[in-house]
C-alpha cells in the first residue's frame, strides 16, 4: 500500500548548523507534512472544519474555502439516517451533493451510535440501535459502515469502533479494546475502493497499558492513517496530556495520526507538539452560536452577549482580518444576539473558524521555524490566566 502522507523538512534555510542553533528550534515531536487524495492534498498540521451532517452549521462552502479550509469532516451515521446514501450517491456522490471540491474525510458512525446508550445493543456482529428520527430499527456493522462511506464517495473513511466511557474499568475496557481490534480488521477487509484512505482509530480509555496495547496490535495492519480516539469525552486535560505524552510516538512514524474531537486552541498546539497532526471539533461552529468568539490578545475568548460590549465599536478581534470583524462591531454583534437575529451565530460561525484557520497556518509556521515551542507556552500563559482569574469559566457558563 503506497503512503499518501509526506513529511516536509522542518528547519530548511532555518541554518542550524550548530548544537547552540539546534538548542533554539524546540519544535518536540511536531512534523509538517502533506496528505494526498483523490480531491486534492492538505498541508498538515490542519483542522477539519466539521459538517457533520454534509453542511458547515451556518456557513456555505464558498466561505469555507475563502477562511482557508482545506479539508471538512462528514459524519456516516447521520448521512445514512438522513438523506441517506444511496441519495447522496444518487445526486452525484458527497462532493457535488455539498458543494466542496476539496478532501472529505468521515466519521464512521460509532462515537454516534454508541452515544445513543438507551437505544442500542452491541452484539459481535455490529451495533442494533433505533433511529433518533423516527425510532425505526436499525443496524450498523463494521462492513455496513465502510459500505456507506464508499457509497457516499469520501475520500477518508474511518474503521467502525467501541468509543467506551472514560471511566470504565480496565477489565470492561479491554473487553472493549479486543472487539474495537476485530471491528478494524473487518472494516479494513470490508473496504473494496483502493482510492479511498482508510484510517485505523485507537482506544483503550485513559488505560496506558490498554493504550499501548492497541497502538501496537493496530501498527501491524495496513490502515492509511491512525486516529486517536476516546478522549475528550469528559475526562480532564491532565488526563489526556498524559496519553497523548506517550501514546502518538506509538503510532508509525510514516502515517498520519489524527486526535479525533479536539480541542480548543490551547489543546490542539500541545497535541502537535506531542505529535499529532490532523484535528476536527465542533467547538469553532458551536461555541459561535453560543456567542462565544476566539480572539487574540490577553482574553482567549470573548462572550459577545455580555453587556459590557453593548456599545463597543472595536472588532471582534483587531488582529484578524474575516468578514465579520471587517465589516462588525462588537456592538453591533450583541445587539444581533440580543435581538436574535441569525445573521449574529453566523458570523461568530465564521470569525471562530477563520481564528481556527489562521491558528494552524501559525502552528505550522512555527514548526517551519523551529519555534513552536515558545508559541505552545504563550498559549499556555493565555489560557492559565484567564482560567487562574474566573475569565475562562464566565466565558463557558454563560453558553
């Protein structure tokens, strides 16, 4: 199998030469590199924006492409509850069916399912679950779920896995690990499309032995990329920074890892430092909505529906260039969120996924230079300080 991830040189014309310009260029275990498909390539480290049921919640994919994005997340188990696949394939497949000409990357469907706890019904075979629509039976199996991310024509599609509940017991948990291990051989023996990638997902909950157990009984198999999963869903940040301090160098060094459902900015900055490359979360879209915005400056995030910005004429964020802090103001903003107006979620929409945007291209730009160490502990200093001083959590408890 021929490997559509290329890592790029980190330091060239950087002249590092010498163990004193070395020391300078901490970059940990970050990597630049470059992932092919069939609809084009993206440069890594990089965020999918996620449209999760074939659309961006409030932004077409003109604006996509103009704030820079370069590859969006689709979600399997809504697509096939609603239009359905064989839809989607039917009006041109899931590139023409939302507009994106760029790479299309798909969740498999099982985070999903087996959020629906009251629901469903694990057997060996696959997941029996009723649908969240009209409580029809259904039924999703590794082979089932590939079947319709082939059907809808993406361009990434992930293996079917158990997402287990942090807090599980190791026992229960391996339990979990050894059918999340046959559930990702079948999917990789069920794929029938060569041009599509198809990334292995690991779990093993906040077990580092189950964790590493699973890195390694994966790195054996011929996935085209390898996807942490089973983090972010309700487990603390030391927690995670602690499986993410072992668990990407686990991982081939030669493939893509992507660190599914994270983060804020202050997480994802110390992921690529860890080492991974590839991120999607709701967290840009939805916090919009809330009126949550992510800004430069002291404050990582402001809530525009305070009433200390009622008549502020400054920008969202004067550093940045989108369309809504162009042409809006912060009074002006509220005033469409107090009002409840539409047009107020989706240029926060679009602010937060630009800041997204422009976040990366500065990550990446820092490993270039070799000092993405020093952007990871302003961002640290950022984000502590608005947590030591109550900021962070008025920001959170007001969505």
């Amino acid at each position: 199998m021929s490997n559509r991830f290329t890592q790029v040189s980190q330091l060239s014309g950087a002249g590092v030469s010498d163990a004193s310009a070395v020391a300078r260029h901490d970059n940990g275990a970050a990597r630049l590199g470059v992932y092919e498909t069939p609809h084009g390539t993206f440069q890594t480290p990089n965020f999918m924006a996620v449209g999760t049921k074939a659309s961006v919640k409030g932004l077409d994919t003109g604006r996509l492409f103009e704030l820079g994005c370069q590859i969006a997340l689709v979600n399997t188990f809504h697509l096939t509850l609603r239009p359905g696949e064989q839809v989607v394939q039917n009006l041109g497949g899931i590139h023409r069916f939302m507009g994106w000409d760029g790479p299309i990357l798909s969740d498999s469907g099982g985070f999903q399912v087996f959020s629906l706890s009251k629901i469903r019904r694990v057997e060996e075979e696959g997941v029996h679950f009723q649908s969240p629509i009209d409580g029809s039976p259904c039924f999703l199996s590794p082979e089932r779920s590939i079947a319709i991310q082939e059907t809808l024509g993406v361009d990434i599609a992930m293996g079917f896995d158990e997402c287990p509940p942090s807090d599980l017991s190791f026992d229960d948990t391996a339990k979990s690990l050894a059918m999340t291990h046959r559930w990702l051989k079948r999917s990789l023996d069920a794929k029938s499309r060569p041009e599509m990638s198809l990334f292995a997902i690991t779990q093993g909950g906040l077990h580092d032995a189950l964790r590493t157990e699973s890195a390694q009984h994966l790195r054996e198999l011929p996935f085209d990329g390898y996807a942490i999963g089973g983090l972010s869903v309700g487990e603390t940040q030391e927690e995670m920074y602690r499986i993410l301090s072992f668990h990407p160098a686990e991982l081939p060094q030669d493939r893509i890892r992507y660190l599914m459902g994270v983060g804020t900015p202050e997480d994802i900055v110390e992921a690529v430092y860890r080492g991974i490359d590839l991120f999607d979360c709701v967290m840009p879209t939805r916090a919009g909505r809330f009126g949550r915005a992510f800004v430069s400056g002291d404050e990582p995030t402001i809530n525009i529906k305070n009433a200390r910005f009622k008549e502020d004429v400054k920008p969202l964020d004067e550093a940045c260039s989108c369309f809504a802090c162009r042409r809006y103001s912060r009074g002006y903003l509220h005033h469409l969120f107090r009002a409840e107006e539409m047009l107020g979620p989706q240029m926060l929409s679009l602010h937060n996924l630009h800041y997204y945007m422009e976040w990366l291209a500065t990550i990446r730009e820092a490993i270039h230079k070799g000092q993405l160490a020093i952007l990871r502990e302003s961002e640290r200093a950022r984000w502590r300080s608005a947590k030591e001083d109550g900021r962070l959590n008025e920001q959170v408890a007001n969505q």
